[in-house]
C-alpha cells in the first residue's frame, strides 16, 4: 500500500510561513519591525493628548513633517497631506492651542531609553538664521563659528545618544533680554508670565538638566563644547547635579598637573628635579605634549559607516583647575586625540572620570559624531529650522514634533 503524499497548496505553504517567524524574509522582518515601533512611538507621543482631535491634528502633522518637500511649514505640511483645508486648524494645533509639550517630550525620551539606551547626553548648540524680526526670539548677534554679525535664534538641544542612534529629546529656546523686558514683544509671542529672563550660558545646561531630573531617565554624562567658555558654570551646574562631563576644551585653557608622577614641561618654570612645579599652570597643549610619548593606539567606530574602522593616538593626564570653577577641587582627566601623522593633537578633552579608561572616554566623545550626522540626516530634514511665526509655545510644540518625527525617519534608516 502505497501513501500518497498530496503537496501543499501555495495559500497553505504563504500562511504556514507568515505563522513562523523564522521563515519569514529577513527585510520583512525588518519592516515589520519598523512599523511596531512606529505605532508604539506614536501611542507613546500622543497618551497625554486627552482629545482625540488633538491626536489626530498631532499624527497629521508629524506624518507632514515626513511627508512635505522643502521647507516644513504648515502650508506645506497641509499639501503634502492633501489635506489643504487642514491648514488653519494645524496651525491652530501648534500655535493656538493650550497642549503642553513636556509631557510628549518625556514620553519620546522614555521610548528611546526603552529601544536604544542612551550612553550620554550630548548638549548641542544650534543657530537658526532668520530674516526679520518677527519671529520669535530673534536678534542680531556676532557667531563665533561665521566669524560675522547674524540675524537669528538661539537654540540648545539637549540629544539623547548612542553609537547607533541619537535623537533630540528637549530644546530650550534663548530669548534675549529685549524680548523679556518688552511687554509688547512679550504679549505678541505669548510669552508666559512665569518666564523670566536667563542667560545663554544657563540656557543650554537647563534643556538636559530637566530632562535628566523630571524623567526619571538613568544618569548618563553630558557632551559639550566648552572651547571658549572662560567661567565654566555650564559644567558647574551638571556636577553640582550629579551628572559626569565630558567636555572638548581648547589648547590654551590652563591646567594643573596633577598627577603622582607629573610630566616635564619644556618651557614651564620647574622644579630641581626638571618635572613641573606643583601648583603651577600650564596650557592644555602643553601638558599633552609632555606626554606625547605614552599615546596608546585606539581603534573606533565611524558612526556613519559601522563596518568602517579608524585608528587614534590617545594620551590621558590627570589633572586640576587653577581655581575651583567646577567646586570642590575635583580630579580631571585631560585627554588628547591625535590623528595618525599629526604633530599636535585633534581634539582635546576635559573629563570628571578621572577613573576612566582614555580609550573608552575617547570612543565615548565620537557620540559628537553620531549627533552631527543625524542633525543632517533626520534633524535637519523634519522642521527643526522652519518653524516662522511669533509664538513662543508653537516654536516648542512644533520642535517638539520635528524632533519625534526625526525619530521615525531615523527609525527606517537604523537597526535596533
């Protein structure tokens, strides 16, 4: 007796395949992958919203964000939607509207820790040039980097990042003392009365300081730039708040050796033994170049190109601040990046984690690298610089929004 053996219709064979995921295509996988975590970025988001047209204003605005070509205004937004009569009711959505942005911003925040958990915050400065005067919080004021006068917005996000993947996950908006201290200036961009005037140096600190309090997100350092930053307080307030720094600083900052066995200095007033006098001030180039000798080769991750590799020189000394800008007289690690036949060094570095391994702080500072491609890559193309208009609260609801929306751009483009 013989047993036939009948074959598998194809509708039978598709379904048994679509039951066990692991005969499912891997790029399926992947979209399917996607899409969950879209759909639960977007529940996250949108939780705090109580009305459900107010969820749904959010979900089309943020699908515009992705959708429209060019600048991302609200016109825009409404067209690429095909949704034109929408526009008023957008912009009432972002501008009129009473929703608050904290709340939304925590939830992003909290969905990143989730998904990709963040090894540090990376402060990040951003400069929007504006023409005109009436868009919020504009002035004229010199940019070091532009080397000239400009006519814009100050802006500082406090970015979540990993090696992966970074997003921003809280914006601060510096209003200069004129926009504050004019009631007319005040009423016309709904300033709100508990706002009062700061200044840019607590601007940036304050963007990462709540979201590192009020989210309940575990502590990570913070990434900054303090080249050209003579006093320090930034730094100050995320160690006085318990959050370790990892700040690039410049060749001239001075420094105190502060180490068992300090380096020589050429050219530095020193002691009978020819090592530097203790107490005594030297540049950050200086004392790098004292210790040129003991770099150590370091491998790292491009973040732009994970399969590709670059090779470093690394060199670390401990020391100290001439003053106690940071408080309580803290050890410090300088820490020096030089790129294969350099004389002088790339980068240069100040750090808190004096315990810290050189070769883990210095991979730890290409999230700098990370956050830059992804402000070209996501940031740049969902809105962050296209918000136009006199409210104070719509520039933040709508930051708030461009910065998810750089999330699920960024959430196609990535692997978990």
């Amino acid at each position: 007796m013989h047993t036939v053996v009948h074959p598998t219709p194809a509708r039978v064979r598709h379904s048994a395949a679509h039951r066990d995921p692991r005969r499912v295509p891997a790029a399926q996988q992947r979209r399917d992958e996607v899409r969950r975590h879209r759909e639960e970025l977007l529940e996250t988001l949108f939780s705090s919203l109580s009305r459900r047209d107010q969820r749904v204003r959010g979900e089309h605005y943020l699908r515009g964000l992705l959708l429209a070509d060019g600048r991302k205004s609200v016109r825009n937004i409404a067209l690429s939607l095909g949704l034109p009569d929408e526009e008023q009711r957008l912009h009432h959505f972002i501008s009129g509207s009473t929703w608050d942005w904290a709340p939304m911003r925590a939830a992003h925040a909290g969905f990143l820790d989730r998904l990709r958990p963040a090894q540090a915050w990376v402060l990040h400065a951003v400069t929007i040039p504006k023409v005109g005067e009436h868009t919020v919080g504009v002035d004229r004021f010199f940019d070091a980097r532009a080397g000239r006068v400009v006519g814009g917005q100050r802006a500082f996000a406090a970015w979540y990042a990993s090696p992966g993947f970074s997003a921003p996950v809280n914006w601060k908006l510096f209003m200069p003392r004129h926009w504050m201290d004019d009631d007319e200036l005040r009423g016309r961009a709904e300033i709100p009365l508990a706002l009062t005037y700061a200044p840019i140096d607590q601007c940036g600190p304050a963007a990462v300081l709540e979201a590192a309090r009020d989210w309940q997100l575990p502590p990570r350092p913070v990434l900054m730039d303090l080249r050209g930053d003579t006093n320090w307080q930034s730094a100050r307030r995320f160690v006085t708040a318990g959050l370790p720094v990892l700040a690039r600083t410049s060749a001239a900052d001075r420094f105190v050796v502060d180490d068992p066995a300090p380096p020589r200095l050429p050219g530095h007033r020193a002691s009978a033994t020819g090592t530097l006098e203790p107490g005594h001030p030297a540049s950050a180039a200086s004392i790098l170049e004292s210790v040129r000798s003991a770099r150590r080769e370091v491998e790292w991750t491009d973040p732009g190109n994970p399969g590709l590799t670059h090779t470093s020189w690394v060199a670390a000394v401990r020391v100290r601040l001439p003053d106690d800008r940071l408080g309580s007289h803290r050890p410090l690690l300088l820490l020096g990046e030089w790129h294969p036949g350099q004389e002088t060094p790339a980068q240069i570095w100040v750090s808190d984690l004096a315990q810290a391994a050189p070769a883990e702080l210095m991979r730890l500072t290409k999230l700098t690298r990370r956050v830059a491609l992804d402000q070209s890559l996501g940031a740049g193309r969902t809105g962050t610089r296209d918000f136009v208009g006199r409210s104070f609260c719509g520039w933040h609801r709508h930051m708030t929004l461009a910065s998810a929306a750089h999330t699920m751009r960024l959430l196609g483009n990535t692997t978990a």
